[in-house]
C-alpha cells in the first residue's frame, strides 16, 4: 500500500506549534530522564536523601515515582503526540494548519497544566492510581483544552483537505487517540476523585480500564501512527500490507480498554471481568503482533544502501521495540503465566518498554523528520550516532534488567519446598537478589538521561540554524485505492455469502471510511461507546454482587481516615500492594486472600501494581503499634536490607484535631505504644499527638474488623433470621 506517493507535493505550513510542541517534549523528557535517574538510585541507596532532613521527604520513592510518570505521559508523550498531530494533519491532508493561534493557545496552555499538576501531586498528594496521580481538576481542565483547541484545530484542519483524498493510515491513528482520550480521562476520574460515584471492586475495575486506556491510546497509538509514517519515509515508501494495517487498527480501537483488568488475574474481581479482560486482551495483541510485522517487513523493504543510516536504525530498535511488546501483552493475558508477571518488576518493565522503547524511540526518529537540519547534522554524524546509542542503549539497559528482576522476585515468592513451605519465607530476600539488577537500572537511567539532554541540545540548535520555510517540499499521501482482485468464486456454485466474504477480506469496505472524516470518526466514536458497553457491564454486576452485609471490613473510623490521606499522599501504593491473592504461596505469607468486600468503604481503592515491599491487604493484627511507629522512623533498624525511606517527618509532624473520636483512638494506640516500651514524648510532642499515629491506625485497620461492625453484622444476621 502506498502511503505517499512519489510525486512532491509544495504546500505551505505553519510550523511553529509543531516544532515548539517537539522542543517542549525534549525539554519534559530530560526533566523527567533526571527524576528516573533518583529513583533508580533510591532502589540501591535508599538513604540517599537522608542527609537532607525533613525537606528530603520531598524526594522519597514514593513521592517521585508519581512525579516521574506524569512528566513522562503529560509532558514528553503528551507533546510528542500533538507535535505529531500538527504535523501529520498537514502533510497528509496536504493543507495549512486551520486556525494555528489556537495550536499556540495549545502548547502554552497545556504546559501550565502540567507543572500545575506535578506542583499539586508533590504537594498535596495524588489520587494513588497508576497513570491517574494527578488531581481531579487536572483531567478536567486538559479535557476542557483537549476539546475547545486541539479537536476544533484537528477538525478544521482535516476538514480542508481535498475531497477525493484518502486520510492515509498515520492519521487513522492520531484522530482514534483524539476522540479516546476524552472519555478515558472524563470517566477514569469519576472513579478516583474524593466524590467517587464508585467504590471496593468497581473503582479498581475502572481504575485499570483508564490506565490500559492511557497506556493503548496515550502511549501507543500515537507512537504506532509514527511508526507508519517513519517505516514509510525510511523504507521504501510503500506498507507492506494494506489489509494489516486495518486489521491493526481495528483491533486497537475495538479492543484497547478491554484489557485492562488483566493487572486483576486472580485478584477479587468478578470471574466475568478477569475472562473478558484475558479474552480481548489476546485478541487485542494479536491483531497488534500482526501490526509489528506488517511495520518490520515495510522497513526491511528498503534497499541496503541507508541500512546505516540513524534515523533507519532507531525505526527499527522502535519496531522492534513493538513486537516484543505485543508478545509480553499476549503473555501478560494469559492468566497462568500472569502469576508471574503481577506486581513484579516484570509488569514495569512492560511499562518502560512502552514508554522509552516504543514512544520515547519513535519521538526521536520523528524529530530527524521535523527539523530540516536534523538530518544533514546527525544522519552520518558523532552526534547522530551517541544520540542513538545512549537512547537505545539506556532503554535496553533498564528493560532487561527490570524483566530478569521480575523473574527473579517470582522465584523468590512463589517457591515452595518439598514439605509445602515457603523455601524464601522472608519478604526481603527478593529485594537481596534484585538489587545488584536495580543497579544495572541505574546504568541505564544514566544513559537514557545523557541521550535526553543531547536530544535537548540538537533540537534547540537545529531549530537555531535552520531556515524556516513555510513552503516545505513534501511527498503528497496516495490516492490510489488498495487493488482488489475480482472473487475467482464468481460462476462457481456456492453461495453469494462466500463470494461476499471474500470481497470483504481485501478490505475495500474501509476505502469510502478513509475518503469521508466525518464517517471514520463516527465509526471510531460509536466503537467506542460499544467497548464501553461491553466492559461496563461486569463493573455494574460487580456493584450488584457486593450488596451484603460488609463481614471483611467496616468503614473507617475519622483518624484511621486520616492515616489513610497520609498513606496516599506519600505514596505508599506505588511500592505496596493490597491484593493477596487465592494462592498458596501468598496465603503462607500474607494470610487470607482478599475478598471483594475487604475494599467495600475504600475510594479510590489502594490495590496497588508493584510490590517493592510486601502485600499489606491483611497488615492489620500482624505486628504491633510499637513496632510500625519503629518501622517508620528508620526502617533499616528493623529490616537492614529494606529499601523502604523514612518516615519520620510523618511521627514529628502534628495531629491537631479536635474530634473527640480521633482523640481518643489516638489515646489508645499510644497508650499501647507506651506499654509495649514505646515513647511517651517524640520531638518534643506527645506521641499521641502525632501523625504518625493515624497513620498506624490505619495499616492496623487493614484486613480486620471492627469489633462495633463486627457486633452490628451479627445483630443484623440475627434479626434477620
């Protein structure tokens, strides 16, 4: 299929959103580049930032790793995909950006409302949902940009091309990303704002559609456009097949939010949820696996005479990248080898695979296309050639050694020995063999932020050095239809049905969709809707199956609330999981397994992704108060290989609450504190007092319940009968 013809075409461009878009990635890719580089460093030396005092409470684990991924999805992949949309909406519609103050309005816009939310989330606190830390407001207020500059600029853009033009395949992927995002952000967010309208179960079913609709259309959709355009620019200029890139995108509309509860395999989701998120999610990496070769066999149909080119080789390590990320996806689905990827590092290495490995290479070979001087400065030269190495170097670095991290953690928590026991009973002795993988992270970080900061430098001198003309020579997109040979079934005897099918297999019903805007987006809105549908229906039985009476936990009294703000905004579920699952190992070394009535009061729920330290579902009675406010104020005296950062600043800091219940139940915990040899003052301040205190009310409270609830329920049950 050819996606630009060989003839130029000359049109004229607004440039500067585009290229101030692609400057402005850079610069939030280095920024974020330097974060990963700390929290890697914290997985090796985690009292690191000791020395700081309390102002190093700033820079915990915890609290960077919200910080690292929303300068990584709001700042670099955010501008990265609307420098390519600006720049893919005029070239392939072969017109001049529609009203281009808009675009600017755009760019300024959207990065106030990037550091707006990396200010709140460091500050206040974040929602404790992957992908989803920053605060309500900011899904709102992107939402609001979202729709009022960039659809209205992309629309008018498009609907200025020339009628008989075939939108080509890259920009199928950009407009599937434009109309997704607003629903993914409007109804995410309904799930994990402080006036959910869900709660238990349902929360974190929706929580993980959003993310897996985050990482499908945020991360990835537009990073597969790029690829289509780059595998074309690079190769030979024509895609392999026209009938995969169909099947591809179909697949990823049809099927990208579907999903996302296989994070979920045997956790305490319905049984219908985790079926239908393994099912779609198979077929959704399948079509994509297919995608991943239709991309490598356009690019490998370029003669050998650039194969050392840079721009070709980071479109391949990107390709790459790709195939190897729809072959975990279909691996990660499958529930029987999902017990060994949850919660391990193996799931973030999926993550960062997406991230630097598809994204992050994509966005650098697509700036050699931007920038006119790119290409004469970098393609044979030193800096071409360092840029590229350190980038994709640094991405294999950390992807490798996060993936053998996981295999490794798996081991350490699912062996049992020959008498049924854990043969590693101790939480720690993964982190024991992990650590020297955590230092080859480091290594790589390093690498990935000095390729950040080249990019930086190329760009700004670049866009310094070269003449920016408006009337840029280009190759038009191809308005030539897919061939499609006459059915050899024609005067055979079977039936028109057959005949029908075959017509349908060449995919000649989607040319009219790719002539017509208004009928590819309207079909892309309504397969949408239809995969809200579908997924929507087991969050809704999952409500209805949850109407009994609360046996696992009760709600939370108004200081164990307190501790649970705390334990939010400090980040907790970003190394701390609260989902012990129906297997042996983890019931020898958690305690039950989680029910679905054990996350009944809690919004958002803290099931959590990655267990840098153990499960805390069932945390509650396992150790005492002392013992947790020890914990808290230097965990390396309890657990000398622990990685986990002191919280000190949390006991030292004030309770201040005149609510007679907080008052007393903090009375409680200290007085059992003070007879177990605790300290009765701390920091000049009564411990009772303290935060601290409600925030081990709270770890107490995990996975028991009250015995007032306790007595209620039975009061219940037995007036009842």
């Amino acid at each position: 299929m050819n996606v630009e013809s060989t003839t130029p075409y000359h049109a004229s461009y607004h440039l500067s959103s585009e290229r101030l878009f692609l400057f402005a990635t850079a610069l939030w890719a280095s920024a974020a580049a330097v974060v990963g580089v700390l929290l890697a460093m914290l997985l090796v030396m985690p009292k690191l930032f000791y020395e700081l005092g309390e102002s190093g409470q700033h820079f915990s684990f915890g609290r960077l790793y919200p910080l690292h991924i929303q300068m990584l999805v709001y700042g670099m992949l955010g501008n990265g995909f609307f420098a390519f949309a600006y720049f893919g909406v005029q070239r392939f519609c072969r017109v001049t950006l529609a009203m281009p103050f808009l675009a600017i309005g755009h760019l300024l816009i959207w990065q106030v409302l990037v550091i707006g939310a990396i200010v709140t989330s460091v500050s206040s606190g974040t929602q404790g949902r992957l992908l989803g830390y920053a605060p309500w407001w900011f899904d709102v207020a992107s939402v609001a940009v979202w729709l009022g500059l960039f659809v209205p600029v992309m629309l008018a853009t498009v609907a200025r091309k020339d009628k008989t033009l075939r939108i080509a395949p890259p920009l199928w992927f950009v407009l599937a990303s434009m109309i997704a995002i607003p629903m993914i952000q409007l109804l995410g967010n309904a799930s994990s704002s402080s006036g959910s309208i869900y709660g238990g179960v349902q929360d974190a079913m929706v929580q993980w559609w959003s993310a897996r609709g985050l990482v499908t259309f945020w991360m990835t959709v537009p990073a597969v456009g790029l690829l289509y355009s780059l595998v074309a620019k690079v190769g030979s200029g024509v895609i392999h097949s026209y009938r995969l890139t169909v099947i591809h995108f179909w697949s990823i509309v049809l099927l990208g939010c579907w999903g996302g509860n296989i994070q979920w395999h045997f956790s305490a989701i319905t049984e219908s949820a985790d079926s239908v998120a393994m099912f779609a999610g198979l077929l959704l990496w399948l079509g994509c696996l297919g995608g991943a070769y239709n991309l490598w066999r356009s690019l490998r149909q370029r003669s050998g005479e650039n194969r050392r080119n840079v721009v070709q080789r980071i479109t391949t390590a990107a390709v790459l990248c790709y195939a190897i990320y729809c072959l975990d996806g279909i691996y990660m689905s499958m529930k029987s080898f999902a017990l060994t990827t949850q919660f391990t590092d193996w799931a973030t290495a999926n993550q960062y695979l997406a991230i630097f490995g598809v994204s992050g290479l994509s966005l650098i070979a697509f700036s050699f296309s931007l920038v006119p001087g790119w290409a004469s400065a970098t393609s044979g030269g030193k800096r071409g050639t360092c840029l590229r190495r350190f980038a994709v170097e640094g991405a294999v670095f950390q992807i490798i050694a996060l993936y053998v991290a996981g295999r490794a953690q798996s081991f350490s928590w699912f062996h049992l020995n020959e008498l049924g026991r854990l043969e590693y009973p101790e939480f720690v002795n993964a982190i024991r063999w992990t650590q020297p993988l955590w230092g080859v992270v480091v290594v790589g970080a390093v690498l990935w932020l000095l390729a950040m900061m080249l990019w930086v430098i190329l760009t700004v001198r670049s866009v310094a050095d070269s003449t920016i003309d408006t009337r840029t020579n280009v190759k038009a997109a191809s308005t030539s239809d897919p061939i499609g040979k006459p059915s050899l079934l024609v005067g055979a005897p079977v039936l028109g049905v057959a005949i029908g099918l075959q017509t349908w297999s060449q995919m000649l019903w989607h040319v009219p969709l790719e002539r017509r805007s208004s009928a590819l987006m309207l079909r892309l809105t309504a397969a949408f809707l239809v995969g809200l549908l579908i997924f929507y229906v087991p969050v809704l039985l999952a409500g209805a199956s949850s109407i009994e009476t609360p046996l696992t936990q009760s709600p939370y009294t108004a200081l164990e609330s307190i501790g649970r703000e705390i334990y939010i905004r400090e980040g907790c579920v970003s190394c701390h999981t609260q989902a012990s699952r129906p297997l042996v190992p983890e019931v020898l070394r958690f305690g039950a397994y989680s029910q679905k009535t054990d996350y009944q009061f809690d919004r958002p729920t803290q099931f959590g992704f990655r267990r840098v330290g153990p499960d805390l579902a069932r945390e509650g009675g396992r150790q005492t108060s002392f013992w947790h406010w020890q914990h808290l104020e230097n965990p390396q005296n309890i657990t000398a290989d622990s990685v986990m950062p002191a919280f000190d600043h949390i006991l030292a800091s004030p309770l201040d609450s005149d609510d007679e219940a907080v008052i007393k139940q903090a009375e409680l915990i200290a007085a059992e504190m003070v007879s177990g040899g605790g300290p009765i003052l701390y920091d000049g301040r009564l411990v009772m007092n303290s935060r601290g205190v409600a925030l081990i009310a709270y770890l107490q409270r995990l996975g028991v319940v009250a015995p007032i609830a306790v007595t209620t329920a039975a009061t219940i049950e037995g007036e009842k009968q």
